[in-house]
C-alpha cells in the first residue's frame, strides 16, 4: 500500500471522491454508537452478579477483627478490605486506607486537602501565588480536570512508551518550588495503554524536588486490567512505595485504586496507599471529613472475591470479554497500515487505544465521526486545558459496545481517518503552492 | 426532696460521706459501658437486615429511567432515591443531588468547595482573611470540628426550646459580611432533642446576610427520628427551602439527610437539597470530584423500602428499641428531681439528652463516670474549640447499650452528679467562708 503523502493530486482526488461517497453511505446507516469513555460493557457487568449474592441477611456482618461493618467505626477500613486493595497494588495493608466508591473522589480530595490544609505541614496551597502540575500526556482528562478546576497551573510533559519524558520531569521538579505535583497512570496508561519501565519508576522514585510538598499522584486504575492470560502478555511495573522507601523518599508518593473496573463502576471500593506519615496526614482531614466509609461493600467485596486470587480470576473473564473488543478495533485499524496517515498503540491491558492522526486532523476526525453517529472523546481531552497542540492525539475506548457495534465504529473511524486525511493533504498541497505561486 | 444548696454544711459533709462510698461500690463492679455517640445499637440493625435481601444476583439493575445501576452515569442519583429522601426532607425530588454513604462528608465537601471555589461566584474563602460561622450550642461536636479545620472563627449563639437564639442570629449576620453560615440541626437537635419553632424557621428564612455568599447549614439528621408513634409525641417542623422561597431568598440554605441512622451507619447514602442555582454551583465541582456515587445502594435502598411509607413504618420500629432507653435514662434521671444540682431535655426523638449540671461540673462528673467504667461525651465538646463556658453541659447518648446497660449506667451517672456537685458545693461554701475570714 502506498503511503497517501506519495499520492499526486489526481490520485487524491479520486480517493476524496471515493471515501466521500462511502462516508455518506455510512451516515445513512444511522449509526448511534458510543467510543467516548471507559464505561464497562453490559456482559462484564453481568458476569459479577454473583457480587450480589456475596451478603444477604444471613450473613454474618463482623469483619475479622471484631467490627460490625453495619455501624461506625474502623475508619481505615476493615483489615480484609485493606489487604485486598493492597494485594492490588502490591503494597502492604498497614500503607492503605479505604475511601469511598471510586478513586477520582480520592484524588480530588487529596487535592482539595492540599489546597486548604497543606501536605505534611506545609502551607496551604491557596496560600501560594502559584502552584503548578506536571501532567504528562496524552493523559486522563479526569486528572487535568481536578488540576484545572483547583486553579493549578498544568505543564505538559511528553509520553513516550517508556513513561513520561523522565529528563524533563527531573530537570523542572528539581529547580521549580511550585511544582506540586504529577498525575502518572503507570500501568496500561489512559489511553496509550503504556506501562512505566523499572527504570521510569526508579528515576520517580529518586525524584529529589524543590518542593518539599511535592507528590507523585500515582493512579493505579489498570494495576489487574490485562487482556491475555499469557504471563508474558501482561505488563507489570515495579512497586512504587517500596521503590521510593528504597530511595530515602518514603512521602513522595500517594497511589489510589479502585475497583470501579473490577466490579460495577460506581458501587466499587476505592483506596490510598502511602506513607505511614503521609497517612497519618489524611487521617486528620479524614477523620473530621467522615465518620467512616462504606463498610458494608468493604465487606461484601470481599466475601465475594474471598481474596486476591479470587479478583483475579475475575479479571481473566474481564480480559476474555475486552480483548476481542480490542482485537476488533486494532483489525479495523490495520487497514491503515503504510498510509502515513496515523499510529496507534497495541496495548496489553487498560481500556484504551491512542490514535496519533496527522497533525491537525484530530478534531475533523473526531467531528466526522459524530456526524456520522460514533461518539468518540473529544480531540484534545487527552492534554491540558483539552488542547492538543498538535490535534493529532483520538483516544479510542472499546469497552462499552459490544463488539459488533465496534466492528461498525471501527470500519467508520478508519474511513474518517482516510477522509479527513486526504482533504488535509490536498488543502496543504494547495496551500504551499499558493505560496510558491 | 431537699435542694442541696438548703443543706448545711454537716448535711454535705455526712452526704459526701454515702455518696463517696457508693461510688467506691460501683467502680468495684467493673463497668464497661460506651453513652459517647450517636451509635445505632445492635437491634437496630438487626431489623434491617431484609435491606441485604433487596437486591440479588437476580433483581433487575435498571432505575425507573433505564440507567443501569452498576455503571457510571446518572451524576444526580437515580430518580427513585432523589424522590426517597426529598420525601425524608419533604422537598421536591429536582432539589435533591444525592451524594455518598453519609451527610457528614456532604458537609464537609460543602465548606471545603466553598474555600476553594467560592459560593455561586464569590470570592473563595480561603482568600478572605477572616471567615466566621454562627455556632448555636450546645451543638453537635462534628459540626465544630469541621469549622475549626478550615480556619473558620466559630461564634456561640445561645440554643434555646425554640431553637437558636435568632435576635442575635440577626443582629450578626446582618452586619458582619464575614460570617458565611450558621449550622442548624434544626429537628430533635443535637444534644437536646429540640426543635426550631414556625417563627424561628421563619426568621431563618427571612435573614438578610451582609455576605450574599452567606449560607444556612441546615443538617436534618433527625428528621424522621420520632421516639413516638402518637403524632402529637412527633415533632414537626416548617420546610426551610420552601420558606426560604417564599421570603424572597431561594439560595440561603443548604439541607443535608442521611439513611445511616435509618438503616446502616455508614452504609446507608446521603443527600444535598438546594435551590437550583445552589445545585448548578455545587455540580460544577461535583462532575470533577466523582464520576457519580454509589447507584447500587440507591437501588437497594428503593427496592427495600419502596416509598417514604415504608421508610416511616421502618423508623416506627427503631423507635420502639429507642423509647425504652430514652426512658430508662429520664427514669433514673428524676431521682435528681428538686435537688437543684442538674437539668435536663425530655425529648420526643431524636437520638440524644442534654444535661446541665451545675456550673464547674461537667467536667468532674465525666471523669468521675468513666473512671467507674461509664463513657460519655467528652465534656466541652458540645461547644465550640470544646469549650463549654459555663463547664455545664453533658450530652448522654442512649442508642447504644442494651436497657440492661443503660439502667446501670444512668444509675451511675445520677450518683457521679450527686457526688461531685456535693463536693462543689463544699468547695464553694469553703472558698466563700475563706473570702469572709
């Protein structure tokens, strides 16, 4: 196949002609399919009703420790719950305490904390002229929200397939004292699919910032989200808590999960893993922000997982139902091999698929496809301020259609890519032209 | 019965005597007893548990508008909730956002937006140099603590039957744009069981505030909480948002409820009534804070109770396991009748009563009860910075011991009083005698 950059103008043409027709063909079809968010499929709702059935009103409602979850009391959580988030992440259960039903609470909280009561006795951050967020990206527009509605000034940091650009990360956090902060997704990032290599998570973990207050926001959401059973399928990165104990920085890190993508989205548990010390800060926002969490769902989460084996297993029947969504998607895409016209990721594990279009095709793309009636996130989620300086970067999410509503999505996506990238041309061409005219 | 204060001094002196040796006794029988919190006991629980049944692995996971329960989506909560605890408030359905397993957090996140994000445009409160909030007490401690960890300066305003002295409410707020809300708890309040008459509503309703960002902070923990099923043993008392409405004044208040004494502590969802304009202010935050909360325990929470009647004939049961301890405390209570060394609420629901001893004694009589094996309330904590002028007041919180417990414990709690007001008494006469020699 011939890349479209070695096309001639006639031959562009004929393929604007030709994709034209076939776009207004797939707008008759009437499409109405959703790409845009990482929302579990109704099949892997359904293969955790069994959830439902963990306690009902035989049960015995006592956590190992003594504690009737149906009262107050255990703010930390249950110790089963705690050992069950911090198998998750690798981490011990002591270095855990157990939030509400998903981690971007969390996160917000951590931030709003900050903001008001400081990190470890520091000044608050409303206090300071300027505070400001390194964010790497393409990245989970979620984080950029919380920084952006706080105020936080975001700095762009470059992925690469290896983790953040780790020399710029270094050179900013170690001259700059208002740099607070950086939003990481290690493992099967949104929405490359990336996972940190040892030597990113050890360059993290040896971070020696300007900021004393400064932390890694290190948000764990894939930590057991693989597509293949195969071992040597799955991705696994290095344990940042102890990595960073290891380095002599034992606060410099707060890592959150959640099993919003384990069990339902929403009636899920969420947790922070951290430092004894950095805990023990939470603690004192915590203890007078609530009474406690849920400890009713601690319980039943783990009546019905029974341990972290349990979870899993269910996460080999979660990779079962993803990967031919995956598999569909990244089949459509290979039609778009040796055109020039775009890149995509071929991850492990995650929810997501990062399309890099030629630049400044991103918003067409994504605009084409809407017309067409396949909801796509918005191009430029993925950056700061929803701004890609390049409009290049589509984050394709395949869990929520089954997969032959994907199979469609996907054929129309590759044709707006094609589309969209044509006129691009010709519209350049014609361009340097002009001005060679 | 003689007033203490009509007994000589030899009368004391031989009561001192008895009384100390009384208490001598008790501490020999090794009480272990908790009246500090506003704890569910065990039986309320137990008659809850047809809750864990309301939703199993074969119940329909659909809300009434077609949102499945188990995914993200529908920020606001399902419709059915919003509709169940509006009914708990007795507002409309579209005032209601419904929020996490508990009404503490929403209050919480209520002030901490505010610092941060400001009210309905106003200038953050954390970038203000003084902010100030009215705090009727005696009051509920959490309500304080809250305060005090934002910075935020608290002003005692004397409680009353009627509740909250409002001349003074008026008087304040009207000419000090630094103070930027009062908390309520304006049914059954907390610690005595009062609550706000008509014209105190009214005149809440009616305030002019110098700050536009000013705010009432109206927690209705209690609102369903009758320990009588005789409707004129139930108190009752105007709706705050529709009389806010009608004064003129639509956004001054925001109401908080809660299902955590209802059904399970911590287990139960919470909620936030507001004007329009309030819930616009507080969803602008909330949309990045969460992805939406808990939806299953909504569900559950419908399915179990189908309707607000449910809900009632549900409390009308707690009410007959709280009635015979609010009883067996006012039971033991009344052997302190005409003796002149305390007072007390008789109230009709609710979860606690208010004591005053005599001025000087709070202190002594908790630390007399709990060295015999009896915790209350730290004495204070029913003011704010837990600092009770007068050192008079005692919250007794009945819920959680059995009426076994209780007996014995009130049982105590009469003899502490007893003893130490003897000893103050004594004391008194002493240092007054000293003065005249």
């Amino acid at each position: 196949m011939k890349a479209y950059q070695e096309l001639s103008r006639e031959e562009l043409l004929a393929l604007k002609a030709e994709l034209g027709q076939a776009y207004e063909d797939a707008k008759g079809r009437g499409l109405s399919l959703d790409m845009s968010r990482g929302k579990p499929g109704e099949t892997q709702l359904e293969i955790g009703m069994g959830f439902m059935d963990a306690l009902n009103s035989q049960s015995g409602m006592k956590a190992e420790n003594g504690v009737d979850v149906r009262n107050y009391g255990a703010p930390d959580g249950i110790p089963e719950a705690r050992r069950l988030l911090a198998d998750m992440m690798g981490v011990k259960p002591e270095n855990v305490i157990m939030c509400g039903n998903g981690s971007l609470n969390v996160m917000y909280d951590t931030i709003s904390r900050s903001m008001t009561q400081g990190v470890l006795g520091s000044t608050p951050w409303c206090r300071l002229d300027k505070v400001k967020f390194l964010c790497p990206a393409p990245g989970y527009d979620r984080h950029f929200a919380i920084t952006e509605h706080f105020g936080i000034e975001m700095i762009t940091v470059p992925m690469t397939p290896e983790g953040p650009d780790m020399d710029m990360v270094e050179r900013l956090v170690s001259k700059d004292p208002s740099i607070k902060g950086i939003w990481c997704v290690p493992k099967y990032s949104n929405p490359q699919g990336y996972s940190y290599s040892d030597e990113t998570v050890r360059r993290f973990a040896a971070l020696e910032p300007a900021a004393a207050d400064f932390r890694i926001f290190w948000d764990n959401a894939y930590a057991i989200h693989h597509l293949y059973d195969e071992e040597e399928r799955q991705d696994s990165i290095l344990e940042i808590l102890s990595e960073c104990e290891r380095a002599g920085h034992p606060d410099l890190v707060y890592e959150f999960c959640s099993t919003s993508k384990v069990i339902f989205a929403g009636g899920g548990i969420g947790a922070v893993a951290s430092s004894q010390a950095n805990l023990e800060d939470i603690r004192r926002s915590m203890s007078i922000q609530t009474i406690g969490y849920d400890k009713v769902n601690q319980l039943r989460h783990v009546r019905y997982f029974k341990n972290f084996d349990g979870m899993k297993e269910h996460m080999k029947k979660h990779g079962a139902l993803m990967r031919p969504k995956f598999e569909t998607v990244l089949k459509a895409l290979k039609d778009l091999e040796g055109l020039g016209i775009g890149e995509w990721t071929k991850p492990n594990g995650g929810y997501f698929v990062s399309f890099e279009a030629m630049e400044g095709c991103a918003k067409a793309i994504v605009d084409r496809c809407r017309e067409a009636g396949v909801t796509l996130t918005g191009a430029g989620a993925t950056f700061p301020y929803g701004k890609d300086p390049k409009d290049s970067n589509i984050r394709i999410a395949p869990s929520f259609p089954t997969k032959e509503e994907l199979a469609m999505a996907a054929d129309l996506f590759v044709l707006c890519v094609k589309l969209v990238s044509v006129e691009k041309l010709l519209e350049t061409r014609h361009n340097s032209l002009s001005k060679t005219g």
